[in-house]
C-alpha cells in the first residue's frame, strides 16, 4: 500500500538580543561582582524588602530609590530537584531554590550546590522548607546573578 | 446592565502528540469548520475573530495569527490576536465575549490552535520567559515552576504525593470517555507515583502530554443566540487576574503564597459575583479546570472555594471530584490527558459549555445548569475564570 | 450602543534611538506612572489592563508575565492584544463599553535597540515559502511601493514631497525621535535600500512606550482631565498571502476606516475629520493610506499633498507629530498615534495645529503591507 510522502522543513531561530538591565540591576550586579554583596531595594510607602531589586514598587506603584544591603544567610522556602534534561539548559540532576536572605521580605532563585543527590529520600530529609542557608560568592565574578549560589547550612 | 452573550457552537480536534497532515493554521481551519457546522451557520455569518495563539517561538513562526486569517474565515473582518500565555484560550474567549457584550457585534469566533510537536525545545522556549537578569540562569521553565508549587503546598498543607496521584488517576479514567482526549489510557497510584521524576516532586504520569489540534468556540449576542439555539451556554462570568512574575515575592507569604492559586480566587470571585454565585459547592454543578499537573488541582478546588485551603486532598480522596461525585472535575479527562498549550485554556470553556449545552456524549455530567472553566498561564500567575450557565443572566 | 469611552490620561516619553540607562520594564513603568498622573488617580482606581505587544520583538517568550504588573497589572484583569497599540485602544473600549469595567490602562511598547527588528520580522514569515525567499518589513514594503508607483504613475518626487512634510512637522515636536528637517537633495541621494525604497523613504527603528487612561461614560467627570472621547473604532486584517491581494491599495484599511467612520457617523472624512495621524509604513504608503482612508480616489494620494491638503498649514493635515518616518517604535507607533491625536485635541502637542481640531483620526498598522489596520476617531467635547 502507498504511504503518502509528508514533507517536512528544519528551522532555526537564533535571535540575539541585548537586554539593558537598568540603573538599579546594572548596581545589583556591579556590586556582586566588585564588592560581593547582595543589594535589595526597599519601598518607602509599604516598606517592602524587595529582592531581586526592582526600581518600582509593583503594589504601591511607586519609584524606588533605596538599595539596602542584605545578609548572607537565610532560609529556603521553596525548591526543586531537576531530573529530566533539557535541551540548552544544565545537566541534571541539580537543584534550584528560593531563598528568604536575612533582612529581605522576598525570596530570590539560584542553583542550590552542594546537595549529594545519590539517593533521593536522604536529600529529601536535608532540602526541606525551612532549612537554613547560605550565600557562596564565586571567587571569579562577572556580574551575573550566577556569581553566586546558595548552601545548605549543615 | 450588562448583555448577555452565550456560547452557541464548539469544535475541536481530536488531539494527537504529531499531526504530519497538517499544518498549524490548518488545524484551526479544521476546529472552525466544526464549530460553524455544531452552531448551525456558515463563515461568512461571522462578523470577528480573535484568535488565541501562545508563545510563537513554540511553532517557529513570529506573530503566526497573520498566516491564520483566511484559515478561520477573517478576511477583512476585524481580527485579534490574544497571547497570554497558558491562558491565552481563556483569554481570547474573554475578549471574543467583550467584543459581543459591547454592543458591537453579534457572531464572534474565537479559534486558535498548536502544534507542538514541531519542535524538541519546548523547554528551552519556555525558559525564555523568564527575566532576562534573574532568572533564565537557573533553568526555570514551565515544569519546574509547577514543581514549586506543589512543594509550597505539601509544605503548607502536608498535601502527599498520594494526594496528587490521586487527580491523575481521575483525569486519565475520564479520558477514556472522550474521544477528543490525547492520552486514552488508564493509571494507577502505583503506576503514577513510581513513573520517572522530573522535577521533583512532579512525575511523569503526574503531568501533561503535549497535544497537537485546533479549537474553536462561536459567540452570540442574545438576539442570536435564540434565534439560532435551542440551549446555548450563557457566559453568566469571566474574570482575569494577574499577578506578579517574581515567585520570589510568593514565597512564605500569608497572602499570596506560591502554594495557593490566591490570584486565580480573586478571578473567581469577581466572576462569581458577576454570575450571581455566592455557593460554588452547591451551585456550581461541573468544573473544568486548568492543570498541567496533578498538584495544581488541588490548589485550584480550594481556590475555586469548592473547599477551604489545606482541603482540597481530602475532598478529591473522598470522590467529590469523580464523574459520579459531588462536583464533577474534569470531567474530559483534563490538561493532563491533552495539553495544546495554546488552546488548553479555550478547551476548557469549550467542554464547559458542552456540558451547559448537554452536548458531552459519554462525559454529560447530569443536570448541569452551571459550569466553571479556569485557565492559568506564565509563573501561575496568570488565571482567567469563566461561568456558563444553562440560563442568562 | 454601550457606555461611551474617553481618554482622560495621557503617558509619554520621548522617542529615541536607544534609552540604554533604563529596562524596558522601566520605560514601561515610567510611561504608566505619567498616565495615572496625568489622569490624577493611583493604581487602585483602575480595573483592568490592556496591553499591545511582541513576544519576539522584546525577547521575552511570554512578554506579558514581565512586563504586565511594570504596567501597572498586580492583581488586576489584564489582557495582552498582539497587534499594534491601537488595536489595544479598540480592545479597552469594548470592555469599557461593556459596562463590566469603568477605567482602563492601555500600554504599548517597543525598545527597537534590543532587537533585530529586521531578522524578527523574517521570523513572521511561514517556513515553507515565503521565508525562504527572505522577505522582511523593507522587502516587502518595497513589493508594495513598486505595485502602487506601477499602478497609478507615483513618482519618488511624490514621495519626497512626505517626506519633507513629516520630517519637518517632527522638527517641531519635542518627542519626536529624528528632529532633523529634509531637503530635496539629501533625499534624491540617500541610497536605495530595495527598490523603489530609498533609505530616506523608510522609517528609523526607535525606542518609546506610551499609555494612556480610558474612562466609561459615568466616571468622565469623577476622574483625569481634558477628555477625549473615542467616537468611532475599527479594525481589519487581509489575507496573509500577498500573492492573493492586490497590492496597489489597502483593502483591510478601508474596512477598518469604513467601520470606524459608520460608528462616528462620518459620511465625509475630507470635511468632517481635522486631523490625521497615520502610521506610514514608507512615504508611499501614506499617500496609500489617504486613498484608503476615503480621503480621495485610488492613485489620487500624490494630488492631496500636491495641493496642500494635508500640509501642516493644510484644511486636513497629516501627522504633524513627524508620523512613522520620525518616530517609528514599531508596536506602539499606533498607540503613539492615537496619544499624538488626542493631544491636539487637548491643545497640547508639541508641533500643535494652528487651528482647533475637533475630530482627529488615528491609524495603527501590523503585518507586512499593511496587512492589518485599525482606525480610531477621536472627538473633543
């Protein structure tokens, strides 16, 4: 029988783009970078602790003017453990999480280094909700977020 | 006063993961022709389109309605196109509905379609829609974000990995019954909870295909709708809520925490308060819900008031949520048995009003007088809620 | 017909080439912030969002999850229209219209100097053939321009003659994004790009964002200032096939004006309308555009700028904000439109009339050729 012939076109989009970053990120990754610290901006009108920083307020709508420094620890509320590869993306298994970083109101995501993934239910035990972390500052930086990453605190 | 504005025609593809015979736009072609045939009139009695299309790098072709136009009958008529990301069904439909209750015009489809098995790096393109400074860096795409959620809950509520294989279960039985679903095929417990984990704690059998397949949903005016329908679905509610990219800012919150849909209830509540609902569990007869993975029904229900917060599990392992339950969910077998991303959330409202129009064959849920149909799109934080109901408002 | 719509708050930044020191989430907020401003109300007295925008001219697959709460969206019903930032108006003013909202946010943006704006638009061509054959914005505008000098004997002088008006007109408004008038010789040797284009004929790719406020009926008096009513919308998109349209005018463009001029009652654009600002894809395509806008018949554009019509000092003149050939963020162009057009109304414009303008339309484009347009009339009170 007759399979009818279905022909089918590759593509590809390679798109550059240049993303300007702003004054506010352009100092967030310029003080990670040269001074190894961890800047938030603060909201006059709600007082919100704002990370990552932002030149705005997105509930008050307001500017922003206010970098404050926050701490190097903090604690995980949220995480994933990334099994399945995906194209153009890390080699699995790793995990990334949120951390609430003293001083700060909200949480900011990075890879979280260090976890022995080997068995997955005593990982389980270590990443929970809750548990205490810290701020590691790559010793080459370049002024992107992944200038740092997050540890567990054991 | 507001004008009432009913659904009064459906058409949507058998899904598949690869349609090789067809191309994107005409697969909408094939959901229009449906449609127009289900509500009993030609093309050219429709007077707008708005077309909801997703993320078009996912096909490959940038601003790919333009290619839709003459596919969906639009030529020279007033065409839009709506993108909200996963939401975008729901949100073409809310436009479409806009476009009838202005006053405007009285016959408006609303189509669109996807195709996403054109390309293999679906998660790479959703990992560009992320910020640019923050968060591309960390691999966050479209599972992974679902993965927080489901930790936020279980943090919360203590809500297990049992719990979430549960709606899996349900959803997958569901699908054997309708003939438009991708995944026809039944689980277990044992078989969702020992699938491969992806992105912990999501499992394989615990989330969504990707579907290939076109739909289309036909609005009208009141004048319209009864001249042309004996039981048209009454678009009683439709709400948007969007909330804020950063999950950072969800996390460990008293409002507004990553573990609920908070944003999806302020959706639902002013929809509801549009329909005139102040009882969901007793008033609202069927739901069709959007989730991706099993987790986020949970947080859906309970955001949908069917049930307090922390609630949800109990009430789907009590079998308030099965075909023959309390308040039927998903009963076309869901987003976990058919995923077309751009559709997913107009699909919903489609089987909605199939339910309101006693049109859903072997899935007619009985006596359905109103239905909900929710959609969720970007960093969950973008959820539109639509209420149909068998009478107008 | 449902409650009427008003503009009552208008958010402006200049048009440049690059505004390199701020995010496009900035220039975002910054534009929201002068709206709400301008209107004299916060965020909380709005109730829903519309949006027109690019995924792929921003580099954002999903541009609305960033960009919708700088915009002023946290919580609140937002929607994202993909064609141009005119069709964002028609869309506010059909839920505005509705009765289930009273006040509107529209927001439009473009920061061309983050994108490849050329290659993006190649991208918007389906695999199989036409972009193989690489056409872009510039090809086919070009396509376009030789079908219409072709059909009706349209000279580069005719265009020039465009030219020189909105260049000079764009000298005139602070916000403009080229400031710079022309002369006949520097555009009788800028260099063809794509035949019959000239560099000079296209526009430049610039960086801008615009909002503005709408208001229902009822809420007129209770919020912003100086209200422009929107008496009339529509919109159309053609077949994406060139090959199926005939390129020597714009059909989608005339329905679109045809339906707008039917709601604002006007039976005759040339002595109802006081103002225009269109969205000049080329300089040929405005004279296209005055055809299809009903303004004159076919072939007869060259004959209205011939004979000053729509000159500054004109009884109809067009773009005197300097038009796409001066400020060209390509999604918001249209929305840029419709703030330029209401400002006059206001009496607020930089390169303001030199009359009273009562009635003033607004053009937005999207698509190659011209594919799809919208049309906006505006009336004072």
């Amino acid at each position: 029988m007759e399979k009818k012939e279905m022909i089918e076109i590759p593509g590809e989009w390679n798109i550059h783009y240049n993303y300007a970053a702003g004054k506010i990120t352009s100092k967030f990754l310029i003080t990670l970078r040269d001074e190894g610290k961890i800047m938030a901006t603060k909201c006059d009108k709600c007082g919100l602790v704002i990370l990552p920083p932002r030149s705005y307020c997105e509930r008050c709508f307001v500017r922003v003017y206010n970098l404050v420094e926050v701490g190097n620890e903090g604690t995980l509320t949220c995480f994933s453990i990334i099994y399945e590869p995906f194209p153009g993306l890390p080699k699995p298994p790793y995990v990334i999480g949120y951390v609430k970083l003293d001083g700060a109101d909200t949480s900011m995501v990075n890879f979280v280094d260090g976890v022995d993934l080997s068995d997955l239910s005593s990982a389980l035990k270590k990443l929970k909700v809750g548990a205490g972390v810290k701020v590691i500052y790559k010793e080459e930086r370049v002024g992107r977020v992944t200038d740092f990453s997050y540890r567990l605190i054991s | 006063m507001l004008r009432n504005v009913a659904v009064i025609g459906v058409g949507q593809s058998n899904f598949k993961y690869y349609r090789p015979d067809s191309t994107l736009v005409e697969l909408a072609q094939e959901a229009t022709h449906l449609a127009v045939k289900d509500g009993k009139i030609s093309l050219d009695d429709i007077e707008a389109v708005v077309v909801g299309v997703a993320p078009t790098a996912l096909f490959g072709i940038d601003a790919v309605e333009r290619w839709f136009v003459g596919a969906v009958g639009g030529r020279n008529k007033p065409f839009l196109r709506v993108n909200t990301g996963g939401a975008t069904g729901g949100s073409a439909f809310q436009a479409g509905y806009f476009h009838v209750a202005s006053g405007i015009f009285d016959l408006v489809m609303v189509a669109g379609a996807e195709k996403v098995g054109e390309s293999p790096d679906t998660q790479f393109i959703l990992n560009q829609i992320w910020e640019p400074a923050w968060e591309r860096d960390f691999a966050l795409n479209a599972i992974n974000m679902c993965a927080f959620q489901a930790v936020r809950h279980m943090h919360r509520y203590k809500t297990t990995m049992e719990d979430f294989a549960r709606v899996s279960v349900r959803c997958h039985a569901n699908a054997l019954l309708n003939p438009h679903a991708h995944i026809r095929k039944a689980v277990t417990t044992e078989e969702v909870l020992s699938s491969r984990v992806i992105c912990w704690p999501i499992t394989l059998l615990g989330a969504c295909p990707r579907s290939s397949g076109g739909c289309a949903v036909i609005l009208a005016s009141e004048r319209k709708a009864k001249e042309l329908s004996t039981r048209p679905a009454w678009v009683t509610g439709v709400q948007e809520c969007t909330n804020t990219v950063f999950m950072g800012d969800k996390m460990d919150m008293p409002f507004n925490d990553h573990a609920d849909f908070d944003d999806l209830a302020i959706a639902t509540k002013r929809a509801y308060d549009m329909a005139g609902i102040d009882l969901p569990i007793k008033q609202i007869d069927v739901a069709e819900i959007y989730g991706p993975f099993s987790n986020m029904e949970i947080a859906a229900v309970e955001a949908l008031g069917f049930c307090p917060k922390g609630k949800g599990a109990q009430m789907e392992k009590d079998g308030a949520f099965q075909l023959n339950g309390e308040l039927p969910v998903n009963p076309s077998g869901g987003v976990l048995c058919t995923n077309p991303i751009s559709i997913t959330a107009l699909v919903r409202v489609a089987e909605a009003a199939l339910q309101v129009m006693q049109k859903a064959e072997a899935r007619q849920v009985k006596n359905v007088k109103r239905a909900v149909a929710t959609g969720m799109g970007g960093s969950l934080q973008i959820h539109t809620c639509t209420i149909l109901s068998d009478e107008p408002r | 017909m449902g409650q009427e719509v008003a503009i009552v708050g208008i958010g402006r930044i200049p048009c440049e080439a690059k505004i390199g020191s701020k995010s496009l989430n900035e220039i975002i907020f910054q534009v929201t912030r002068a709206a709400l401003d301008d209107a004299g109300i916060e965020r909380e007295a709005v109730d829903n969002v519309v949006l027109a925008a690019s995924d792929q001219l921003d580099g954002r697959a999903i541009c609305s999850m960033v960009l919708a709460c700088p915009a002023g969206a946290y919580l609140k019903d937002e929607i994202k229209v993909c064609q141009d930032g005119s069709t964002a108006v028609a869309m506010a003013y059909m839920r505005l219209a509705s009765n289930v909202y009273d006040v509107s946010l529209v927001v439009s943006w473009t920061k061309c100097s983050e994108t490849p704006v050329l290659q993006v638009t190649n991208l918007s061509c389906e695999p199989f053939f036409n972009r193989p054959i690489g056409l872009n914005y510039i090809s086919t505008a070009a396509l376009q321009a030789g079908v219409y000098t072709n059909s009706f004997g349209v000279t580069p002088e005719d265009a020039a003659k465009v030219i020189i008006k909105n260049r000079a007109n764009g000298a005139k408004n602070p916000l403009s994004h080229l400031k710079q008038p022309v002369t006949a010789d520097e555009i009788k040797n800028s260099p063809l790009v794509a035949w019959p284009l000239r560099r000079i004929d296209l526009p430049p790719e610039s960086d801008s964002a615009c909002a503005l406020v709408l208001v229902s009926s009822n809420h007129v008096r209770k919020i912003g200032r100086s209200p422009v009513w929107i008496s009339g919308i529509g919109w159309a998109t053609d077949t994406y096939y060139l090959g199926s349209r005939n390129l020597n005018h714009i059909e989608s463009l005339r329905g679109a004006a045809k339906m707008a001029y039917r709601m604002a009652g006007i039976n005759d654009p040339r002595k109802e309308i006081g103002l225009i600002e269109i969205q000049e894809i080329t300089a040929y395509h405005e004279l296209i555009n005055y055809e299809a806008l009903g303004l004159c018949n076919a072939g007869e554009g060259k004959c209205l700028i011939e004979q000053g019509v729509t000159l500054r000092d004109g009884d109809l003149p067009v773009n005197l904000s300097g038009g796409a050939l001066c400020s060209n963020p390509v999604f918001c162009g249209g929305l840029i439109g419709v703030a330029e057009a209401a400002m006059q109304i206001r009496g607020e414009a930089g390169n303001q009339a030199n009359r009273k303008i009562r009635t003033a339309l607004a053009h937005g484009t999207y698509g190659f050729c011209g594919q799809g347009n919208t049309v906006i009339i505006l009336k004072g009170q």
